[in-house]
C-alpha cells in the first residue's frame, strides 16, 4: 500500500493466493479469479505484485492482465521509485 500512498492511488484489494500451489488451475471465486473480475470491470488499472512468479504462473496469465487493460508492477521493481523521481 505504500505505492498506492507515493503515487496518491486508490487501493482496491489485496488478492492473495499463498495457500494455493503454483500448479494448480485457477478456478471461480479465487483470489485470481476476483482480482481478473475486477480488471475487467475496470475497478483495477494497475496489478502491483511483490513476486511476478507469483501473480504470473503462464504466459497467458499477463496476457489475460494486459488484455482486460491491467499493467503489472513488480513491487522488488517499485522499490527504487522516490520522491524525487
């Protein structure tokens, strides 16, 4: 949430899937599944992950983000952003 505060965004949710293993399918009302809903009604605009491996599992993973209009952030990446910039 810190990105949210530096760039004066709207923070939209958390959506979190550490319980959930890397190979299995993203299926309805998971964290994915809620978050790919949100984009695509346009209460999302940017996708801030702290591990893209994470948020990303497939190729079509980002172009499922991209295609319903996200951009995706890594956090790790954010991190240099200062004030001064």
């Amino acid at each position: 949430m810190v990105m949210a505060d530096l760039w004066d965004w709207v923070f939209a949710g958390m959506f979190e899937e550490d319980a959930v293993s890397e190979t299995k399918t993203r299926g309805l009302n998971t964290p994915w599944d809620r978050m790919s809903n949100a984009i695509h009604v346009g209460r999302i605009q940017i996708v801030v992950a702290v591990d893209l491996g994470r948020l990303l599992r497939t190729t079509r993973d980002l172009l499922t983000l991209t295609d319903a209009g996200a951009e995706a952030e890594a956090e790790a990446e954010a991190k240099v952003i200062t004030l001064d910039s």
